[in-house]
C-alpha cells in the first residue's frame, strides 16, 4: 500500500478531544496571534550569513584546550579560605562574595563537581556569607541553582526572597528594575540594566530549579524592559541612553526569560514583547561584533556572556551575517593568554573577563539537541518548543544543551549540527524539489526527522507529498509499544503513546512522525507541560544520540577535503542483489574523503553492480553488505566464483551487525567456493598494519555501546577471512561498518566507533587493491615495495 494511503489511513483513526462550545478554531486564529505571527517570523530568522563566518579557523581542539587552561587559572587564583574575593575587600562591602559566586558559577558550566573539592568547600564558603548586593546575591543565586539536591535550598529561597523584595515596585519610574543595593519600600532612587540583568537572571535560575515565583514579577519584568527599550531596538545602561551591544543583549535576556515565565501557557497575549524582541534582534543583526558594539571595549567579555545567553534563548545561529558562536571564540581564543586567563579590561579584572569568556564557551560549545526547521507559514505556532524540549531534557539528564533555527537553505553543515530536524505545522507547506533534497540528504547523511502535525489536515497532505517524494523506495510503517521510544528501553516508558509513523531502512529510522501535537506540552515545559509528551521527546532525543555523550557543536560529521595530489585510484563495485543492499550510501563519501586526505588516495565507487553482469569484470574489488538473511541466484554464484577465481576480493559486513546477514554471507561463500572461514589472528598485517603499504596498527579499535560486550576487550577488530591459493578472497566485519561510515551516532549499533570503523576499512581496501602476486609476498612474509603511484592504482586485477 503506498506511503500516502497508510498516512492518511492512521491520521484518521485520531480521536480529537470534544471541544466545548463557541471558542477560536484552533491557535493561531486569534486577532492578536494574527498580528504576531509576522514579527515572529522576523524574530527567530537565522539567515544564512553571506560571508562564510563557519569558516573561522577554530576547532573543538582548541576550544577544549582554552576552556582546560581558563579552569586551571581560575581554579589557581582561589585563595586559601576557599574564596576569590580581592585582598583587603571588606565584608561589609555590597559587592562582597559577588567574584566568589562568578567563578563557582563559571567552574560549575565548566563541569566542575559540586560535591568535590575543593570546588565543595568554595561553594559551603559562598552559601555561608552575608551579602548585601544585588550583583553578589543574583551570581550566588544563579550557582547555588546549578547544584543537583537540596544541600542550598534553603539558601537559596533567601536570595530569591531578597531578589523579589529588591526589584522596584510597581507605579514607580524604577518597576522591574534593580540598583546596587535593595528597595526601600518597593522605592529606588536609582536603577541601571546592567544590576538589573543579573538579578533577573538570579531569579530565573531559581524557577529553573523549581521554587515558586510570582507570575507578577515576570510581567514587572518584561514590562520594565519594553518601557525603557530605545527607539533605534537596544538599550543603555539607564533610562534612555544610548544603545550599547552589553545592554541590549541584556534586554533580549530579559524578555526571553520573561516570554519563557510569563507566556509559556498563553502565547497569544505575547504580541507585545514578541515585537520587542524583533526590535532587539534587529539592532543586534545591525550592530553584531564581537567587542561590544557602540559600548565601551573593555566590557566586551561581559558582552559576549550576554551574546551566548540571547544566541541559546532565541535559537539563532546567526546575527546578522554573523555566526556569532564562532566569531566570539575567533575572538576570544586570540585574546587568550597563554597561562589560560583573559587580562582585564577597565574595571573588570582578569578573573571576572576570565569567568565570563569560559561561559560563553562552554554554554557556545554544548551540543546541539533539535534543530528547528522555518519554513512554512506556521512554522513558529508553538512559541517556545523547541527551547523548553531543550530545558526539560538538560535538566533531567543534567546536560547543557543548546538547539537552533534553520532553514533549507541553509548549509548541510548547519543541519547536520544537530541530531534531529523536527518541523511542526497545521497549514499546507510547499517544498521545492531542492527542498525535498536537502531533507532527504539530512536523513541519509544521518540524521533523523521528526515531523509533528497540528490538527489541520492541510500539514497532513504536506507530511504524504513530502514522503512519496523524498523516500519512495521506503516504507511508512506505524510504531507500536514495543519500539524503543516507547517501552521505556531508551530511557521513559510513554504510559498514553501518540500514534507515531516512521520510515527506517532496516538499521535506523529516517523520519518520525507525530499527529499528536505533542509540541504544545514542550512550549508549556515551564509551567505544566503534559509529562508524556516531554519525555516522548527525551526519548528522541536519546534514541538519535544512542543514549551516549553527545557532541560538541563544533564536532562536524562532514570530512573536508584538503588539497591533495592524488597517488593512487582504487575503484570499488558496490554489490546489488535481491533484498536490502543499498545501505548508507552516503558514507561512502565520508570514506571516500577520509582516504582522500590519509592516503591520497582517490576512491571511484560504482553502486548497483550485479554478480552475474559483465559490469563486474572491470573490478577487482566488490563490497556487499545487508541487513537480513539473502541468498544468490545460481548465475550470481557463477559469477560471484568467477570474480573470486580471477583475482578479485570481495569486502563485506552485517550492516546494523545483522547476524542474519552474517550466516547468509558464510553459507553462500562456502557452498559456491568450498572453503571455510576463518578469525584473523592478532598478528595478520590486516590488523597491525605491518609490512601492508597504507595500512595502520589498529590496536585500540573503539567499539558503539551495543558492541562492547561482544568484543570482549579484545585490542583489535574481530574481522574474518575465506582464503584460496594464498591470498584472503573475501574479507568481512561480523560488526557493522558501513551505518557506522555515516559517523553518526545509530540507537543500539552493533558497530565500531566512526573513526575505527574508518581505519578497519582503510587497511582492508589497501590489501584489497593489491596485485595477486603482491598478496602472494605479503602472506609469505615477504616485502612488498610500494612506490608511489603504482601499486594502489591498479584498477583491475588480472
């Protein structure tokens, strides 16, 4: 039955909830929703940038390497009491305990271990003290909140206490605001945005961890930071000053937070502070650098703290034309002096520049979790689903995570920083046919797209077009209760499960979709977010990343191609036969890049080649993988034999670690060649590299987490062998090495890790590509000299 009938077919068996009387369609009908779905468009648009800020020359390397060398200084400068206050300061002073919390807060977001020394004691020493500021008691509330437990809590209910009564009340010039010190009365007879911002955040920190605050303090709030916005979208340090980068950037944390509080459960009376945060954007897309814009210099670290704050709240990769995560880590690891601090600038001291710019790296650098795909009209109904997906699951696994905005025509790179593409929409979308491309290269490069539909059955004839196009070769198939995502085997049992639809091939699932809106629940996730649906999403999440550590954001699956002159050629014959045998073509070019730049080596690879076609007697080396149990027709045996008799060798793995796939395999060698297979013993070339040209030692092969057990501990890959007249005629991997070529992570993978599985296939396509008699020397222990040029480049084996 065609994908479109089965979609359409299960849509329908939906029972939406009785709806009471007279009310608005459906979200989104509503005048003043309306009103705000442009500037929302406008909002979180993160354009590609026209010039190529991606292409900053940083890498996770460096950036690990800066934030390792930033902690060991930090850590250097405690004194011995345990805290970082400056000699001779004054306890009674309102900014005492304020550098103390700054670099407790800046070591927990590094990772530090709050219940290790000596961070522990820095933190019983922070909890202890007296404060009297607002900077000092909005940082201390901020870390305290990071710590898992109940150690602080009560601490931390008093600064939260202290932080409400600060604020100035309501009716007066100051509401919403903060000064150096508390209210007299809900009085102030003086504020500035750059107090007030760290006392929001203070507060915030403290609902992020669960105690109560007033939904009236958020409007104060937001309310506050819209009053005082400038004409041109930014703000100044007080009143209407003139727009400064540190300031505005402040602006726009405060409205996200107020958004994320005030209107997580009613997004439509949003229209106002949306529209702020459009004029915010604008400013900052206008004005980006990454020292500050129209402030002073020496805040510029201070700045690019509150750069990374609005860059993880609104999902933007881009300011402007600016990728802003990699022009402030340009920056910054410039800056870096080499003992691991940042010198300081006016009146910040080289601790303070310090602790902000390891923030902004370490909450720049976390993995991406979702992409969010901008493309409909509608694309944006559920306000903040992606960020509070994001928040409820950094909480419960204690993760940073970041998620962002993309767009198709965005680079692939931006897409595939992310595990997950998900899209939600109610309306009718048009995807172009490049459109429909890039989604299908997104899949089949690894990732997984996860599609939710609103009640409109207009994104439901969307979701059927969009299947039939991009995978007509696959099949849509429901996911009952016993999937992972559901039984509780990747992480949450889904006690009331959505009808789920998916598309797989045969390893991994290649798109998800979901007919339940289970996004509002995520937009929700800071109020009452429907348990379920929350942890549905964790589950995805999980299950593209298999349950293991995910990777930085600056980790690419991509392999570039450096400039290289090319040695040697090696073509290889990709077998087709009856079943699933197409699997992953796309890590092919992975491999194809990898060899490219380790050997200059050039692979040509031709898919679709039959055992029993004359194609076939152009190559010497063939590769065959599959996810079930097949078998050959007699002319594929007759041919399969004569490409093995005239000097071919044939590559071969159990895609998935198929044990099916494997005793086929082995039944269809030994009954069409009369031999039997053999393990490689440690010490054959294959595995060691020794005496192989282009080969190396694969000791220390890494195996996926579903893999472990079998390997046993064993040092090197467990690879087999069918020998005839001296040489190996086949070679194959029991595990899993053509999923594992896409790089990415695969639930429940019986494989190598990437880069093992990359040098496995390095060293069997080196032997592979090998003249009869050059494998004859090898086997004997002899030499086999390999000037450049000449030996891999032997297109056939005759």
């Amino acid at each position: 039955m065609p994908n479109h009938v089965i979609l359409s077919a299960l849509v329908k068996l939906r029972k939406p909830a009785p709806r009471p009387t007279p009310r608005p369609r459906r979200l989104g009908r509503s005048h003043a929703w309306h009103l705000a779905v442009p500037a929302l468009l406008a909002l979180l648009m993160g354009r590609p940038p026209t010039g190529r800020a991606a292409d900053l020359p940083i890498s996770e390397a460096a950036v690990e390497d800066a934030i390792r060398r930033a902690v060991t200084w930090i850590e250097g400068q405690r004194r011995p009491e345990g805290h970082w206050e400056p000699p001779n300061s004054n306890p009674d002073d309102r900014n005492w305990g304020g550098t103390t919390a700054l670099a407790v807060l800046s070591l927990l977001y590094a990772g530090g271990k709050a219940q290790e020394e000596p961070l522990a004691s820095s933190l019983n020493w922070l909890a202890s003290q007296t404060l009297r500021g607002t900077y000092a008691y909005g940082l201390r509330a901020h870390a305290l909140a990071l710590v898992p437990g109940r150690t602080y809590r009560p601490q931390l209910q008093r600064d939260l206490e202290w932080l409400l009564n600060a604020v100035g009340a309501a009716g007066t010039e100051a509401a919403g605001a903060y000064d150096y010190e508390a209210a007299k009365a809900g009085r102030l007879d003086r504020w500035d945005h750059s107090n007030s911002q760290y006392a929001v955040l203070g507060v915030w920190a403290a609902a992020d961890a669960g105690l109560p605050v007033p939904t009236s303090y958020w409007e104060l709030v937001g309310d506050h930071w819209l009053t005082w916005q400038n004409p041109d979208g930014g703000w100044g340090y007080q009143h209407h000053e003139a727009s400064t980068g540190s300031m505005t950037v402040a602006g726009l944390a405060a409205l996200y937070l107020s958004l994320d509080q005030r209107y997580a459960d009613r997004p439509r009376e949003a229209t106002t502070l949306v529209a702020g945060l459009e004029r915010g954007l604008d400013w900052l897309a206008r004005e980006y650098g990454p020292r500050n814009p129209r402030g002073a210099d020496y805040w510029h670290y201070y700045y690019l703290y509150g750069v990374e704050r609005v860059g993880r709240a609104s999902g933007r990769k881009h300011f402007g034309t600016h990728d802003w995560f990699r022009a402030g880590t340009a920056q910054l690891l410039e800056d870096q002096d080499p003992t691991g601090f940042w010198k300081g600038t006016g009146l910040a001291a080289p601790l303070h520049n310090t602790a902000w710019a390891l923030m902004f790296l370490c909450h720049g650098q976390a993995p991406m979790m979702f992409n969010k795909l901008e493309h409909g009209a509608d694309w944006d109904q559920r306000l903040r689903d992606a960020a509070g997906l994001t928040r409820f699951v950094g909480h419960t696994f204690e993760r940073l995570l970041n998620w962002q905005i993309v767009r198709l025509d965005s680079p692939l790179e931006d897409l595939l920083e992310a595990p997950v593409l998900y899209f939600r929409g109610e309306s009718r979308w048009e995807f172009s046919d490049a459109d429909v491309d890039k989604l299908r290269d997104y899949a089949l490069r690894g990732g997984l797209i996860f599609a939710v539909a609103g009640k409109d059955e207009g994104f439901h004839k969307t979701l059927e077009d969009l299947v039939r196009r991009a995978f007509p070769d696959l099949p849509l198939r429901p996911i009952g209760r016993e999937h992972p995502l559901l039984n509780g085997e990747v992480h949450f049992t889904i006690e009331n499960p959505p009808l789920l639809l998916g598309i797989d091939n045969g390893v991994r699932l290649l798109m998800l979709i979901c007919p339940r809106d289970v996004a509002e629940a995520w937009s929700r996730a800071a109020t009452h977010g429907q348990r379920d649906d929350l942890r549905l999403g964790a589950n995805v999440y999980l299950y593209a990343t298999d349950k293991t550590t995910p990777r930085s954001r600056l980790q690419t699956l991509l392999i570039t191609r450096r400039p290289t002159v090319i040695q040697r050629t090696v073509r290889v014959a990709r077998i087709r036969y009856h079943g699933r045998w197409d699997i992953e073509p796309a890590g092919w070019s992975r491999l194809e890049a990898y060899l490219h730049n380790e050997t200059a080596t050039q692979v040509l690879v031709s898919s679709g080649v039959t055992f029993d076609s004359e194609e076939l007697r152009s190559y010497s080396i063939a590769h065959i993988t599959g996810v079930g149990a097949f078998d050959l027709t007699p002319a594929e045996r007759r041919g399969l034999r004569g490409f093995l008799d005239g000097g071919g060798t044939l590559l071969a793995d159990a895609a998935g670690g198929s044990a099916e796939f494997t005793r086929s395999l082995e039944a269809v060698i030994e009954e069409t060649m009369r031999i039997a297979p053999q393990s490689l013993p440690p010490d054959s070339f294959l595995l060691t590299g020794r005496g192989l040209p282009g080969a190396v030692d694969l000791a220390g092969t890494e195996y996926r987490r579903a893999a472990r057990a079998a390997a046993g501990g064993a040092p090197y890959p467990r690879l087999m062998a069918f020998t005839a007249n001296g040489r190996h005629v086949v070679l194959y991997s029991p595990l899993d090495l053509s999923v594992g070529l896409l790089g990415t992570r695969v639930y429940n993978l019986r494989g190598y890790e990437p880069d093992s599985g990359l040098r496995i296939l390095r060293n069997l396509l080196a032997y592979a590509a090998l003249t009869t008699a050059e494998k004859g020397r090898l086997h004997r222990g002899e030499p086999v000299e390999s000037p450049a040029g000449s030996v891999l480049d032997r297109l056939r084996v005759r």
